[in-house]
C-alpha cells in the first residue's frame, strides 16, 4: 500500500509541477548512452514524461520525503515506518555517509554509484576502471562513517557505548569492496543489498 501512495504522490507531482508538460526530450541534452539495464529504465521513464533522468530522481525523492510526512500525519504510517522510507533512520545516514564518500572518490555521484552497484559492479571494479587508489577509497569510506557515528551520538540516537563498538571495527582494512557494499567492516551488519541498506548488530536509541 505505502508503494501505492508514493508512486500515486510521484505522479500527482510530475503533473501538477508541469514536469509532464509535454516539452519534447529532445530540445534538452542528448542524454548519455545508458551502459546498465537501470540506466536505460530511468532515460526511458523520462523521456515518457517528458523530463530528464536528475529532475526525475528528484521529483522522486521529493514524493517520497512528503508523502511519507503526510502518511504519519493520516495515519497511514507510523514514524519509524515513515523514517525507513525516507532514509532518516541512524543506520540509513551511517550507510548513507560511507556511500557519498565513496562516490566522492571515485568522481561519481551518489546516484551513479548506486546504480552502477545495483547493476553487478564492485566498488573494488569501480576504483580500478577509474585507476583510484584502493586504500584511498577505503580510507575515505571509514572516515565518513565514523563522523556520521560520532554525530548520531551527538544527536542521542547512539551511545557511547554503541558508537565505541562500531568504530572499533571501522578500519580501512576492514571495508569490504568485493562483497557488495558492506560499509562497516566484514564482520559488521551494514550492507548494500537488493537496493537497499540493512542493519544487524544494534537497535538505534529512539
């Protein structure tokens, strides 16, 4: 049902912003070649709406961040549901913080990253394609992550205690590129998977 309303919202807005106004695809830039099957999915998606692939995402994340607002508010959802959706929770912005980096990095963005990690690559096949150091990468990622711990902690969604756990696992050594995204070490429970991040050693203060 919640992916019902999201993708009602996403089309209410596309119409009601004149993001659908009809304007040809082709009186904008000539898009990229697609070079994955969900590249070609987003060019095709948009170019039926008439807008192009970034304004599109947009429009997305937009939609879900305010249909998952007014779901709290209708009763339709309840706040940690609301807060999966939305990417809010501590565990998202941990995952989140270590992809950002890592798409720094490499010169990508988070969204190229993301699509190109859904599409079968390794970040280890992204830094070799882009001749990126390994240890850089894995740097960067570990030092991303462990800020964005330190200031969940901050904000009381840690303690100190759990933070001191994480981090004492969130080396560069640790960070594995090979095995999809696991952003906290090899031992730790935070990876890319089907999309999506998941959490598996604690449960965030709330």
């Amino acid at each position: 049902m919640t992916k019902w309303l999201v993708v009602g919202v996403l089309v209410i807005t596309l119409l009601s912003t004149g993001i659908a106004s009809g304007v040809a695809l082709a009186q904008g830039p000539t898009p990229t070649p697609p070079k994955t099957w969900m590249e070609l999915y987003w060019q095709t998606l948009a170019q039926k709406l008439g807008t192009t692939v970034e304004k599109l995402q947009q429009a997305m994340k937009d939609a879900r961040k305010e249909a998952a607002t007014e779901g709290v508010k209708q009763g339709l959802l309840t706040q940690k549901q609301a807060d999966r959706i939305t990417g809010a929770t501590v565990s998202a912005s941990i995952a989140n913080a270590g992809l950002e980096a890592a798409a720094k990095t490499l010169g990508m963005t988070t969204d190229a990253l993301t699509s190109a990690l859904r599409s079968g690559k390794t970040l280890l096949d992204l830094a070799r394609e882009k001749n990126v150091d390994v240890l850089k990468l894995r740097t960067a990622i570990a030092d991303a992550q462990k800020a964005a711990i330190d200031q969940a902690v901050k904000e009381g969604k840690l303690t100190q205690a759990q933070a001191d756990k994480l981090k004492a696992n969130l080396k560069p050594e640790n960070i594995d590129l090979v095995r999809g995204w696991h952003g906290i070490g090899k031992s730790a429970g935070w990876g890319f998977w089907k999309g999506g991040f998941g959490w598996g050693h604690f449960k965030p203060r709330r």
